[in-house]
C-alpha cells in the first residue's frame, strides 16, 4: 500500500477504537479525523468543510427540528394516554412496538423512546411487572420503524447523499418501505415468541437492589437537637428499623473513618442509600435536614414538586458535576439525590460527576417540572402534564409532517427544502418556542455528520477503498455477487456495533460501491445493504442511542443485548440477502 493509504487507514483504526472506547465525544473524535486528513495533506481544506453544506446534514438538522415539534406539541400525548391502560406485560409489550414502529419512520427515535419510556416504567410499576421484559423490545421496534423510510433515521439519509456522490441515482422516501416492513413484522414477531423468552423473567429484590432506579444517594444533616446525636450509626441500626443504609459519615469536609463506630455529632452530615420514601421517613422520625436543600435553599413561595429525570446518551450534562451545573441558579432546581447503575457513591453529592443513565432527584416548581419535560439533556420519569400543549398545536404539527412526506415523497420539493420548510411551518405555528428548536437539535450528531464525511473522500481518493475491496474479494472467492452482498452487510453490521450507525455508512458506502463494480453487479442493492445493516443495531446497547437510554433505565446487563440481538441480526441479514436481490436486483 502507498504512504496516503497507510496514513487513512491508521486514521480509520484510530477513529474505530474511539468511538468504540466512547471516552471522547462522537463529534469531537469526528473533528480530530477531519484537522488529521487536512495535515497530513490527504484531503484539500475545501474537502474538508464540504461535509457541513452536504444535503444529508441540513435534512437531519431540519428533521430533528420537526421531531422536535412532534414531541414539543403533544402530539403523542394521546397514543401514551391509551398506552397506559393496558395492565398485561405481553399486550403492553406488543402495542408499544404496534405504535412506535410506524411512528419511527417518521419521528426522531431518541425523542419516541424518551417519551414513551415513562409511560412504559409506570405500566410496570403499577402492574409488579419487570421494565426488563418490555424496555428493549421498545427500543428495537423504533429502528425498525426509522429504516423504513428515507427520512426514518440519519444513516438512511447519510446513505443516500454519499451513493449520489458515487454517481448512483436518489432513492425515494418510500423505497426502503417494502423491505423494512417486512422486517419489521419479522422482528416483532420474533420479539413477541421467542426474544422476550431470551430476555430475565423475573428479578427478585435481592438481584435488584443495586440496579432498579428509586435506590437514591444523598445527604441528611443531623440538627441538635436529633435523636442520633451522641449514638453510633452501627447502635442506630438505620438498615434493620428503617431500610436505608449509611454509606459515609462527612464532618465539615472530612470523611471519617470508621463511620459505624463514629458517635455522631450536631451537624454531621449522613450519605445515605434507600428508597426515597423511606429516606423522607427516616428524616422526619430522627429530626434531621436534607442537606442539598438546606444549602441551597427552601423557598416555599411557590408549590414544590419532586421529579425524577434520567440523564440522556450524549447529553451536555455527562461529566459535570452538580456543583459545576448549578441547578439552583440555572434551573431554580435542588438535586436532592442521585442514583448511579451499578455503582455505590461514596463522594459528596456536589462532587458527583455525572453519566449518561444516572438519575436525579429533584426539588422544583410546577413551572420548572413542565420545563424538563422538554429538556433534550433529561428523560423525565415521572408523568406530569405540560400545560403549554393544546390539541391545536399538537393537529398543526401532525399535519405539518404528513405535507412534508407527501411533498418529498411526491418529488414536488427536493427533500432539504421540504423539511425545512416544515421546521419553518412549525416555528410559526407554535409547535416549539423561540429557543426550543435550537436547543433540541442534537448538535454532536450534525458535526459528526458534517465532519465524518471527509474521511470517506479521504479513503476513496488514496485508493484505500480499492485495495480493502480486492483484500476481500479473495475471502469471497468464486461465489457470485450474493456473497459478496453478505460481506458487506455483515462488515456494516459489525462495525456499527463498535462505532455507531453514520460513521460505518461513510466507511462502508465507497467500499460497498467498489466491491459491487468488482463482482460485475449493479452497486444499489449493495448501498441498501449497508443502510439496512448499519440502521439495526441491536446485539450492544452502545451500538444505537435508544438502546443505550433502555440499558440504563432498565436494569439490563451487555450480555442480554448479545442474547437478544444477535439472533435477530442474523435473521435480519438471512431475510435480506433473499428480499434485496428481488427488490433491487444484483444485476445492472
């Protein structure tokens, strides 16, 4: 290989292992590939800055704006009213995937998931049910629902732009519909027989006690008058009278050793663990202050609520701590308490750095609780309704979004334009507010998007992509056009899992195309191949962030992903190495 070719290829392997490591951000990694390619002279400046004018990043901003009217508006208020009467588990599990699927096509699946996700924990919560067994077949359904349109998912539309700069044709709104719908009712079906059997049956209060979201961490502060002054924590018995356990004894800013033993004093502050009821208990039994409120303030000038909001994938709100965010000034908001999955804190809540999954408790107005439920960095768990929806605006939105498919669809508008246009229609509607559309647009992935794309200039023009193709034309042998579509899905697939759905499509469409022109057969199903492939992540809960925001809300271990979804990716591949060549055939 030549020194261009070398140098892209550590560039890909390096990018690969960062997203996999998710120890940088997406969009930061995408922007050290982009100024890497512009150094090392393997691209032009103008390459460079071309991924941010491309078509595929103004149609996901702009659909991430009428998404955002969509969830903003209420639309999907009415859907979750009814959800929420179904009490059996299977028929709750079913109809989730019954109506997300349809609307993923459609609808941003991040914002489907976080709003049906509540509604699905409190379904389970009132009938003694496991999130377990109805969770991941939610998050599921929702891809399988955004790759059957062209606008379903960011990958598709990325997919499309980049097989139209290899001189390939556009593909429609509705082209991927026939394909994706059958997998669709192949996959909810599988879920419904058997991928709901892979999955826990049942967890027992011993297996859950360090996973289920309500175990809260956080700090009461002893008053003088406190029965527990001048007793032990081990004398007290906290665990055996009142079910909460005290992780460590803070004196000012010291932890103390030995907390058990320590005779406690006025002022002593607790870090303690147990459910929220319980907790409140224990506080007004021995007389003590929760601390994070009496710090940053009591004023019951206006009616207090307490709401429970799980910190998204990729939100700005991952590794800061409470006292960096300042709730109190910012939000007029008090973290009271924090839950952390798999982890026992032991640090001073203002201390606590924060990831994606954790879960706040917090002390806000009825102003500010209708204000999370429209805060892209939280999932809010708790069900409240938000005053500022009326059923005309939520008709707008909806009305918005089936003229701008019918119009795209129908080829009257090009795609860019006509959602565009409907984010405009929306903004003046009312859909969302002057500041919302900004803020819910998910700028991490615009940047990726805009910055990734260079790489792909760069391994086609160093020739990088022709020499992996001839590299895996010798694994496929003399085995036809079939085979070497099955290379290519099951390489897209594997590298979404390590690196996420938009990076694997600009690696793998230049590849796809190349390996297509080797074997002799027309380059479009193989395209469709890597979009489908990379658009149905399921065997890792990194691989896709709906799978990500189900792991941590529900409790489930890596392992139940691979169980669950590998089967369903090797079914997925099988049924598409049958139905792409029928609907799209191999040969030109």
């Amino acid at each position: 290989m030549t020194t261009p070719q070398w140098l892209t290829l550590a560039i890909v392997l390096c990018a690969i292992v960062l997203f996999a490591s998710e120890k940088v951000r997406i969009d930061i990694v995408a922007l050290i590939v982009v100024v890497l390619l512009v150094v090392l002279d393997l691209i032009t400046p103008a390459q460079a800055l071309a991924g941010f004018s491309n078509e595929a990043t103004v149609t996901v901003a702009a659909m991430f704006a009428l998404s955002l009217g969509i969830e903003r508006s209420g639309a999907l208020e009415p859907l979750a009213r009814l959800l929420s009467r179904i009490r059996k588990p299977w028929l709750l599990t079913l109809a989730l995937m019954l109506a997300i699927a349809p609307m993923g096509a459609f609808v941003k699946n991040i914002a489907l998931v976080a709003t049906f996700l509540p509604l699905a924990l409190r379904v389970c919560a009132n009938t003694g049910t496991s999130p377990v067994r109805v969770l991941l077949p939610m998050a599921y359904a929702a891809q399988m629902g955004g790759v059957c349109t062209l606008i379903g998912t960011s990958s598709n539309l990325l997919t499309d732009s980049l097989a139209q700069q290899h001189g390939l044709a556009g593909f429609g709104v509705f082209e991927f519909t026939r394909l994706g719908a059958l997998l669709a009712v192949v996959g909810i079906t599988y879920l419904m027989l058997v991928g709901r059997w892979l999955l826990p049956q049942e967890t027992t209060t011993v297996a859950t006690t360090q996973n289920e979201i309500g175990k809260f961490v956080t700090e009461l502060k002893l008053n003088a008058s406190s029965p527990l002054v001048g007793q032990t924590i081990a004398e007290a018995k906290l665990g055996e009278k009142h079910g909460i356990y005290a992780l460590e004894l803070l004196r000012g800013d010291r932890h103390l050793w030995s907390p058990r033993s320590q005779r406690l004093e006025a002022h002593d502050v607790l870090l303690v663990r147990g459910d929220w009821e319980k907790i409140e208990q224990f506080r007004k039994r021995a007389d003590l202050e929760l601390d994070p409120e009496h710090r940053f303030g009591n004023d019951r000038r206006s009616a207090r609520v307490l709401v429970e909001v799980m910190v998204k994938p990729a939100s700005t709100v991952e590794g800061n701590t409470l006292e960096e965010l300042d709730f109190k000034r910012n939000m007029d908001a008090i973290a009271l308490a924090v839950h952390q999955r798999g982890r026992i804190l032991r640090d001073k809540l203002k201390d606590v750095r924060l990831a994606a999954g954790d879960v706040l408790l917090l002390l806000v107005n009825d102003e500010v609780a209708t204000a999370l439920r429209g805060d892209e960095r939280f999932v809010v768990l708790s069900e409240r309704e938000d005053t500022r929806r009326t059923s005309g605006r939520a008709l707008a939105a909806v009305l918005i979004m089936v003229t701008v498919v019918l119009v795209s669809g129908l080829h009257w508008l090009p795609i860019p334009i006509a959602a565009i246009s409907g984010a405009v229609a929306m903004a003046v509607a009312g859909c969302y507010g002057r500041k919302d559309l900004y803020q819910g647009i998910d700028w991490k992935i615009i940047v990726l998007l805009a910055a990734i794309l260079p790489l792909g200039t760069a391994i086609e023009t160093s020739g990088l992509s022709h020499t992996l193709v001839q590299a895996g034309i010798g694994l496929v042998g003399d085995h036809g056009p079939l085979a070497a579509l099955l290379l290519v899905y099951l390489l897209t697939a594997l590298l979404t899992e390590l690196m996420g759905h938009n990076p694997s499509v600009v690696l793998m469409i230049g590849i796809a195309v190349t390996v297509a022109h080797t074997v002799g057969a027309d380059p479009r199903p193989f395209v469709v191949a890597v979009a489908f492939a990379a658009a149905t992540s399921f065997a890792t809960p990194v691989g896709y962030p709906t799978n990500t925001m189900v792991y941590y809300a529900g409790g489930y271990r890596f392992m139940d992903f691979m169980k669950v979804g590998i089967p369903l990716i090797a079914i997925f591949c099988a049924l598409s190495m049958y139905l792409i060549p029928l609907f799209w055939p191999l040969q030109p």
